[in-house]
C-alpha cells in the first residue's frame, strides 16, 4: 500500500480558494515541487493546475481526508512555474480584486500547443539567424571576421539537425556580442545628462520617471540602459502600450540588439508564447511587448521599461485580471528586483503624484534631440468655416492649402480621426432613425469592403449585420453622419490625387503584414498622406512629417468622465509631438466647433505644463479624486433592465452602510453605453481615501459584493474594476 500525499493547488478559475489533491508516490515515483503542475478534475471539468503547497498533510486534514480527491497525473512536457510569476499573480490579484487564479488562466492561456509546432518555431528562429549569419559572410571584409561568422553558422547548422534544441546562453552571448552591428550608443549631452540622474535613482531602488519632450530620445536612453543589463547578464522588458507601436521600434531595437529580442503581444498563438518562453529560458533575452508581456516566464529581470507610461491602453477592461500594465511592471520589477524607468512626454497624474511625495524619482529632459521648435498650433472653428462656404466634405479649405502647401515641399501629411469605418453613424432621411444594434445601446457604423461591399458594424459587441441602405423603420433612405477614418481617406483621395494615402486603424491593422507595410511605407516616405485613428498619434518616429492636423476633434472631447480633457489634452499633445522631429518647424492643425473649449487654450501655450498640472493636481484634490483617492467601479451587468435598477440600488445602499463615513459611494449610474451585447449596465463609483483604512475598505467592499451575489443568487454579474481608465 502506498502512503497518499497531499497538494494544495490554483486552477485556472475565479475561485477565492485554492483546493487540495492527494497522490500517492506509486503515481508519482518523483516527489511534486511547488510549481509544478499537475491535472486535476474540479467541479466535473479537468484542468491543469500549479502546485502552491506540498506536504501539506495537517491542512489537508483539516478539511477532511474523505472529501479529498486524487490528481489525475502529471502535466507532462509542461514548465515549471517559477516563485516570481506566482508572487505576480497573487500581488496583481490582491489589488485587482480579482483571483490568482484567473492571473494565471491570462498568463497560461488554456489549449493544446502541439511540441511539432514549438519545433517548427524555433527552427525558424535558427534558420533566421543563420540567413543573417550568410550575409555577414558575403559581405565581410576581414579573412578572420569571416572566419568566425562560418564557425558560428557552422555551431547553428549542427543545431539545425536536432530540432528542439535551442542555444545554450554562452554561445548565444558569443553570438550577441559579435553579432552587434555598428550601433553602438552615443548620447548627446543633454541625454548623457538625464542618464547619470536616471542611473542614481535606479541605484536607490526607486522607480524612475522620465519626462522628456517629444524627440529628445528617450529610446535611445532606454536602449542604453538595456545594453548594459544585457552586458551585466540581466534581461530586460520593454513595454509599450500599443501593437503598433512596437512595430517601428522592433526595427529599431533589432539594430542593437538582433539576437535578444522576443516581440511578444496579446492575441499571440499558443505556439508563439511557448517559443518566447524557450528563448527566455535558454538565452539572454529583451522582451519588447504590450502589456501581457509582464504575464511570459521572466527570468533574472534586471530592467523594466515602461514606455509612454501614461498611455491608458496599458489597463485591461474585460475580462478579469483589470490590471494596468504600468502598475503590474512595478510589482514585476519589485519581485526581480529589477530597475524600472517609466518614460512619457505627458506623464500621468498618478506618477507625477509618486514623484510628489518621493516615491519616484522625476528627471526631465526637455530639449530635442534634432534642436527643432515646438510646432505651431492653428485651431481652424468649422462651424463658422461652414457659413462661409470654407468646407469641402470634412476638410476647411484651410486645411486643404495647408495640406497642398506641405506636399508640394516634399514633406509628409498625418491626419486624425478618432472614428474608425467609413461612417460611425447613420440616419435616416425621412423619420430621423438612427439604426442601433439590436443587443447594444449603440449607433451601427458603416463600413466598405475592400471589395466594395457594405455593411453594418457594432463596435461594442462586433455584431456585423447586411447593410441594405434603407430605413429599418420606415424604409427610407440612411444618409451618413460625420466621416469615419475610411470616408477620410476616400475624401482626401479625392483631394490630393497626387498624394499616396495609406490608412492605419484596426480594421486595417488587422493584419500585421499590412500594417507593418503602412508604418514602414509612411517611415520611408512612400506614402505621403497617412489617416487613422489616435494610432497615428502614439510614440511613432517619422522624420519626413511635417504636418499633422485632427479632423473632428470634438469626438475627443465631452465624454462623461472626469478625466476626458486630460486624455484630449495629452492625447493632442503627443500628436503634435509627431511632426517636425528632425531640424524644420512642424504645424499641427485642429479642425473643431468648440474652438474656445480650455483644451485647446492648453494646447496653444495659455498655460505651462507645470501649471496646468498644478491646477489638475488641486482640482482633483478638492474633489477627492485619484491620485488623492482610489476608485474602484463596481460594474453590474444583467439582462433584466428592471432587476439590474433594483439590484444595482440595494447594492449601493449596503455599501453606503457597510463602508467607512469617508468612503464615497456614487450611483448607481448609468455609463454612455448602457446596454452591450444584450446585458444592461450599471456602475456603482466607490471613491477610497488613501488612509490608513484603504486595506479594509478594500476588503469590505469586495467581501459586501460577494456576499450580495451569492447571498441573493443573482443572475447578473458583478465584477470590479480597481483604478479604471
Ligand atoms: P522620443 O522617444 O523621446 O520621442 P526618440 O527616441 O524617438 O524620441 O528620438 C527622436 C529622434 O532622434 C529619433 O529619430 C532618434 O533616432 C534620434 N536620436 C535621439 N537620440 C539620438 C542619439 N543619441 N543618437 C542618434 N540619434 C538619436
Ligand atoms: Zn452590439
């Protein structure tokens, strides 16, 4: 008879607890270690669950032997999960509100990766290496260069035949340290400057926030900071907030470092996420990725790089972990014991308040690296353009001489519109209708085909329905209101008949070929005229633009949140910073019917940044909003309409009771689309007080909520989100 041992364990689910299995050592001849993962059956479904405790026999007893049940085996051919990733898990689980477990479940997306594949991969990956190796070979001028390019092609070919097998670290350290092309690092004086003062802050274990204009080469710091962790042996994650984004910086990440880098994204395949995982554990590695990068296996981390740190693309929505990428890269860098810099032309408030109270170290770089000068700023009114016959479709004739001025000068054109589709709604001429979706509270957009057909799109819930062109109440005819990126790009064609135009929002980007074609198309001055989304406003490096102008800006503008100017405000500035990067002054051009609104007197220079965020920074003090409080939304969804208004009331007033006096609890309200995908919404604001009950209340609120959907067997679903964007 063999002796049962027991485990106890986190699955992949929402569960507050972390149940226990037994083996017996006839099962399992070597002993189970914390971190390996075993399969299991809970509630009738099997899963792959990591080990949190073993020997654990007295707690295991407490719950009952009997009521114990067995693993089902080993996970066989699955890593390890290091003490790192699960001290992730359960820190961004523990301020998120949300399990460890459903941690886990986004950092090791269930389903089968077949090993034939990872094999494929990683072959790939030396066959890549060994084509670059030949080119060097081809081109290199020196007998004894070229000598030792044949030997290490020679050492990848041997590899080539078994399959599987990755370089060991010293070899592809030898690799790197010949493979660097001449690209070495050089600083101008004023980086050389903000590098000591990073270097300082970093070497007293603060984070380091680094605001720097636009242009004045934060990457190329940051690139110097990556070569030395690499040269200390330490890898390294660089963070952006966008896919896009890491497009042009692969190219440009690649130069330095060819054999280290890892580009790695959410929506990635499962085969992609283990050939990262073999490359981290094998070689020396610089990940650069959106924010489910923190989630891979990381290993000896030395540096963190959160890059365009204010970005509220880093938070996650749906579903749960709600994290944000920038507070989670924190915790990461903690757990390594790594250096972390965020980095920002506009940083967030939040982080501006870290460096308030001495929790970050702030350095500031504010001259540009190629000299040029702030562009200038034209605010054009198309209300009163329109009376004046000054509008041709979406463009001011302003605009069209200004474009035409920049293209006949060589130079390259960027315009914004925040609607993607052709367009974002529709009416109809006779009764007015305009068509929504028939599960959400929101308008259908019209979108063209690339085969030039039409149809009919929710953005909330992606529903794609038939477009017909009439009325669905009354068969009139639908007339398009407003212009989405797709019209813009139709109507600037006609425009601009010379001009090359290339479209970047995510419809286009859907593919990443394209839109990897686009950015470089639009890099190289192929394309002259570039439409999209905010897309084309994040951290791009293009030399040749030399003009960027917003078309509708007032769709950036009058959301119901306490923040949307902020976002405007930052979100135009970091458009304006796209153009005039090299030596010649750019022109940034904003087409709006609310000239006078304060974001635009910020934006022409009425106000220094400092002071604008002074005045934020009280304003937001006064109320008792973030950085100054926490906000968690309470988010209750249901299809009932009636029941979610009487649900979401007793809730809130639990909550007003069960709360400390100085909590505040806001709503229940409805947000500006309240109905997604059939299920109606509510949200119940809760507004924390950092004091020294910030912990309790925390707690209280998420045991109240607990308690209310169990308790009262609601249909409906509640989740909370901690610090929503
Ligand atoms: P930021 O990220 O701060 O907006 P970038 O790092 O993109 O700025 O730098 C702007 C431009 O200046 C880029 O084209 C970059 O290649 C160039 N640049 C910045 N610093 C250096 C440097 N030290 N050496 C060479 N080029 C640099
Ligand atoms: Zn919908």
């Amino acid at each position: 008879m063999h002796r049962l041992r027991y485990i106890q364990t986190l699955l992949p689910l929402r569960l507050k607890w972390e149940p226990f299995y037994s083996y017996s050592e006839e099962q399992l001849p070597g002993s189970i270690a914390v971190g390996d993962r075993v399969r299991v059956e809970f509630g009738g479904k099997e899963y792959v669950a990591v080990v949190t405790a073993v020997d654990a026999e007295d707690e295991a007893g407490a719950v009952g032997y009997d009521r114990i049940k067995p693993i089902i085996g080993p996970a066989e051919g699955l890593d390890r999960i290091s003490q790192e990733e699960t001290g992730l898990w359960r820190m961004v689980s523990d301020y998120y509100l949300c399990t460890p477990g459903e941690v886990y479940k986004a950092a090791y997306p269930a389903g089968k990766v077949e090993e034939e594949e990872v094999k494929a991969r990683v072959k790939d990956r030396l066959q890549e290496r060994i084509a670059r190796l030949e080119e060097k070979i081809a081109k290199a001028r020196r007998e004894d260069t070229k000598k030792r390019y044949i030997a290490q092609r020679d050492v990848l070919l041997r590899q080539g035949h078994c399959p599987g097998a990755v370089l060991s670290r010293s070899e592809a350290r030898m690799d790197a340290a010949t493979d660097r092309w001449p690209a070495a690092i050089e600083l101008s004086d004023a980086q050389s400057e903000a590098y000591s003062k990073i270097k300082e802050i970093l070497n007293n274990r603060k984070p380091a926030l680094l605001r720097g204009v636009t242009g004045s080469g934060k990457t190329e710091i940051y690139l110097k900071l990556a070569a030395e962790t690499l040269a200390r042996g330490k890898n390294v994650l660089y963070m952006v907030p966008e896919i896009a984004l890491s497009r042009q910086l692969e190219d440009r990440i690649r130069e330095h470092f060819p054999t280290e880098l890892i580009v790695f994204h959410s929506g990635e395949t499962l085969a992609k996420r283990a050939d990262a995982a073999a490359h981290i554990k094998s070689d020396p590695y610089l990940a650069l990725g959106t924010r489910s990068s923190l989630l891979l296996p990381h290993k000896d981390l030395g540096l963190v790089i959160v890059d365009e740190e204010n970005d509220p693309s880093y938070k996650q929505d749906n579903p749960a972990p709600r994290y944000n990428g920038r507070e989670a890269a924190i915790m990461l860098a903690g757990l390594h014991g790594a250096a972390i810099i965020l980095g920002s032309a506009t940083p967030s408030l939040e982080s501006l308040y870290n460096c308030s109270v001495g929790r970050f170290g702030l350095i500031e770089l504010n001259t540009r690296y190629f000299q040029a000068e702030d562009s200038d700023v034209e605010i054009i009114d198309t209300i009163a353009e329109r009376t004046k016959n000054g509008m041709v479709g979406s463009f001011s004739r302003k605009l069209i001489d200004r474009i035409n001025d920049c293209l006949e000068k060589g130079g390259q054109v960027a315009l914004l519109r925040e609607r993607r589709s052709y367009s974002p709604i529709l009416q109809c001429e006779e009764c007015g209708t305009i068509p929504k979706c028939d599960r959400c509270d929101a308008a259908l957009s019209l979108h063209i085909k690339d085969n030039g057909e039409s149809k009919l799109v929710c953005h909330y819930c992606g529903r794609v329905k038939k477009y017909l062109g009439t009325c669905p109440k009354c068969g009139g005819s639908l007339k398009p209101l407003g212009a989405g990126t797709q019209k813009i790009e139709e109507e600037a064609s006609s425009l601009f008949p010379g001009a090359k135009i290339g479209r970047l929002d995510s419809d286009s980007a859907r593919s990443r070929k394209h839109e990897s074609e686009i950015i470089r198309g639009f890099a190289n001055g192929e394309i002259d005229i570039l439409v999209g989304t905010r897309m084309v406003a994040k951290g791009f490096d293009f030399s040749g633009l030399s003009l960027v102008a917003v078309i509708q800006s007032d769709s950036l503008l009058g959301q119901q949140d306490y923040r949307a100017d902020e976002r405007a405000l930052t979100l135009l500035e970091q458009f304006r910073g796209r153009c005039g990067r090299r030596t010649e002054k750019g022109m940034f051009v904003v087409q709006t019917s609310q000239p006078d609104h304060p974001v635009y007197q910020a934006l022409t220079g009425s106000l220094s940044d400092t002071e604008s965020m002074t005045k934020l920074l009280s304003e937001r003090k006064l109320f008792g909003y973030p950085p100054y409080s926490r906000v968690i939304n309470t988010v209750l969804r249901d299809r009932n309409a009636a029941r979610l208004e009487l649900m979401s009331r007793s809730l809130a007033e639990i909550l007003v009771k069960a709360l400390e006096d100085k909590v505040k609890v806001i709503g229940p309200y409805s947000p500006a689309i309240d109905k997604v995908g059939g299920e109606n919404i509510k949200i119940i604001r809760i507004l924390l007080p950092k004091n020294k009950f910030l912990k309790t209340n925390k707690a209280a609120l998420e045991e109240e909520v607990n308690v209310f959907e169990s308790g009262r067997k609601y249909s409906g679903h509640i989740s909370l989100d901690v610090d929503p964007v």
